[in-house]
C-alpha cells in the first residue's frame, strides 16, 4: 500500500479516536465554554439566543453529566433573559419557512375548546418553523404539540429557547435515548418526554422476513455516510474477513461524504471492491437488501435513534452495535435481536455474529413487544388521554396511527380523508401546510 492510503487509514483512525475520547471532548468542552460571550438582561435577545446556541454544544460535547448539568443552568439564565422577547429564528435556525412544515402530521383534529387535537412535528430544525405561522397563541390552544427529537444529547436552541417562547404550557416529547428521559425536563418545565423513540414509528407490514436459505447478502449497513457513521469500522474489519463474504452498503451522501469518499476511504483500507455500494437505493431495494441479508451493522458511536435498527428487525435480520454507543435502539438488542460488540477488534466477532445468524428471531421479538408505529400509538395515545382526563378535558376520539416513511404520514387511507379537513384548516387559519409536498 503507498504511504498516501496508510496516511490517509492513519489519519482516519486518529480523528475518530480524538472525536469520540472522553478525556479529549471534555477538554474541548471546558475550553468552548470558556469562550462563551458573557452577555445581561440588557444584550440583545439575538445576542443571547447565539450565546445559548454555543452553550448548547458545550453541553452535547461533555462526557461528564454533572458539568453538563452546570451548563444547563447557565443555559436556562441565557433563556429567562431572553423571556418572551422576539428572536431572529430565520438566523438562528437552518431551513427556515413559515409555509410549510414537512415532517408533521395531524394525528387528532380539533373537536372544541374543551377537547384539543394533537400535532407531531419530527427534526429539531422544523420545530421553529412555528414561531413564524400566523395566530400562533390561537395553535397552540387548538393542538397539543407532540415533537420528535433528532439526536442524543438534545440540546439546541429548538429544546431550549423554543419551549420558552412557545406560548403552550406543557409540550410532549419523544426521547432519542433513555437518558433524555433524565434531560429534557432540566431543559424546560414545559417538556413531558415519552418514552418513545423515533424508532417506534416503523410499520411492520411493509417489511417481509425471508427464509435464512434465501438470504444471499452477508452484511447489510443502512447508514448515511456522514462519519458519525463510521463506515471506516467495517472497511477495517473486511482486512481479516474472508473475501467471499457479500457485503452491501446503502445510504445517501452527507455533505463531501459522497459515494466516491467511501470508496476512497475503502481503498485506504485496501478493501475498496469487496462491497456493493447502492446511494440513495429505492424503497423495494432498501426492503429486499434488508430482508435478505444475514446481519445488519450499525457502527456510530453517537447518534439519535437510528430507525435502521428496528427497520432490519421487522425484515427479519439480527443487528449488529457496540455496546457502549450512544443509540437509542440499542434498548431493543438482545440475545433474541442481536449482539452487541465490545472494542476489540471487531472480525472476529463479525465472524461469530455470522456463524449465529440463523439463530436469531429480530422480527418475532419486535412484534411481541410491540414496538412498531401500532404498539407506539397505543402508548402516547394513553398518555395524551389520561394526561387529558386528569387536565378536566375531552377525549371523545382516539390518535390515529401514524408511521415514518422517512416523514411521518398517517397509516390508514380513511384516518387520512378522515383528518383533511383539519389539514385545510390549519393550512387557511394558520397559514402552513402540514406534510411532504404531494408528488
């Protein structure tokens, strides 16, 4: 190999172990709230949300959660000397637009002043997009507000300073990971987490498991290529696979992170040309690759939900993490799901994940323990109706159900005619259209 691939295998390594060290991220922490701007009650409210802004990744850097703790402090003075000021949300936030909020649904109208309906609204950089929409205050006594998070640790402006201007008095949450459970009531009073992951959301019916002797695929890694993926794992442990193994990536490009990066990246590892790499695949293609492979692998270290993981389960396919990462799927690994990986080199536990495959039974356990977008709405729907009940509300008609096809969009044809109107009227009263632009 020429000293350029070993430089480039060397270099890759060395980020990954600075990115994730423990030692190293609290340092970095310490040295960023350093330079945080100290700001008052009399700095602009601008000037403050930027300074919350930077808090907030001083508090997703931290490995300790006892200093996280201290800047979550520091982060609700910033928020309460802001109050209810108006911000800049275009400049504070990314993707900005009052018209249209993609990733939400409608899941129950609004049935009267005694009986609110419920809208989701999934990725923290869509939450904002509220703040813009006419007869906000009017919104947010019609309907009970459900958000899904993006990553784990939440902390952002959206799970911050949005909550506080939101003029609701309790906003629901679902959680990326179990620990959130434990952070999003320190970021705002107004949060009452679920205990549901975006994971929840899958619907089981458009996954199909196949006999073991009818999977032709090895290794299957639904992953974008962002690094945070860490597709460098898997291109290391193909050094010491044997070559006859079929492996197939799929996933869609991050940035510079494009198919051609990968395959450089696999060239530093001397691997490029012993897997099948399949960019933006199709749904059929997503769903048969899944369904026909052996083992599903996902590599991050740290990363929200990751759906990948109960989407491989439905299709029938034990998955593959580390078992110290910071994925909130992880709670579904178990003997019957899965196998969890230590630090080690990861080859020869590759070896044995394979060797145990057809063993597992990822997709029976999944629907025993109800975790599909069916078992989920179950769940927040009897929280959402005691929580109603006890509030001295109405609750005359049940959620409906709703998965994720990557947006959230209603299951079932009648609750979608059922629920339009309350789409249009949202769209006339309040000015934004809810849901994916129709094809």
């Amino acid at each position: 190999m020429s000293f350029s691939l070993a430089w480039r295998r060397f270099q890759t390594k060395t980020r990954d172990r600075l990115l994730h060290s423990r030692t190293v991220r609290q340092i970095t922490a310490r040295s960023l709230l350093s330079r945080v701007p100290v700001t008052s009650g009399k700095s602009e409210p601008n000037a403050i949300a930027r300074s919350v802004l930077q808090l907030c990744r001083v508090a997703r850097l931290s490995s300790s959660e006892s200093f996280a703790k201290k800047v979550e402090t520091e982060i609700g003075k910033q928020v309460d000397r802001i109050g209810s000021s108006p911000v800049d949300w275009p400049s504070l936030t990314s993707e900005w637009k009052t018209d249209r909020i993609e990733k939400a649904v409608v899941l129950k109208p609004w049935a009267g002043p005694q009986e609110p309906g419920v809208v989701l609204v999934s990725f923290d950089y869509q939450w904002p997009r509220l703040m813009g929409i006419r007869n906000l205050t009017e919104f947010s006594q019609r309907y009970k507000l459900v958000l899904a998070p993006t990553w784990s640790p939440p902390h952002c402006l959206e799970t911050t300073l949005f909550p506080a201007q939101y003029p609701a008095s309790e906003i629901y949450t679902l959680i990326s990971n179990e620990q959130d459970l434990r952070i999003f009531p320190r970021l705002s009073s107004k949060f009452r987490a679920v205990p549901l992951y975006a994971s929840n959301w899958v619907n089981p019916e458009l996954y199909r498991s196949v006999p073991f002797a009818e999977k032709d695929i090895d290794i299957v890694m639904l992953a974008g290529f962002g690094t945070y993926k860490r597709h460098f794992a898997l291109f290391e442990a193909l050094r010491d696979l044997p070559a006859g193994l079929r492996v197939v990536l799929m996933g869609t490009a991050s940035g510079k992170r494009t198919a051609a990066a990968l395959h450089e990246e696999a060239r530093a590892f001397g691997v490029d040309g012993r897997f099948e790499l399949r960019e933006s695949a199709s749904d059929s293609e997503v769903l048969r690759n899944l369904s026909h492979a052996k083992v599903s692998l996902i590599l991050s270290n740290q990363e929200g939900s990751c759906v990948a993981v109960v989407e491989a389960m439905f299709a029938g396919t034990p998955v593959g993490l580390y078992e110290d990462a910071i994925v909130g799927s992880k709670a579904f690994i178990n003997e019957r799901t899965g196998m969890l990986f230590t630090r080690g080199k990861l080859a020869p536990q590759l070896e044995k994940f394979l060797a145990a495959a057809a063993t597992f039974a990822p997709r029976e356990w999944a629907l025993e323990n109800q975790i599909s977008c069916l078992g989920s709405t179950e769940t927040l729907n009897r929280i959402l109706k005691a929580d109603a009940l006890a509030a001295g509300e109405m609750w005359t008609q049940d959620i409906a159900v709703h998965h994720w096809r990557p947006d959230p969009v209603l299951l079932y044809p009648e609750d979608r005619s059922r629920l339009q109107p309350a789409y249009e009227d949202i769209q006339t009263r309040h000015g934004v259209a809810l849901g994916p632009r129709p094809a």
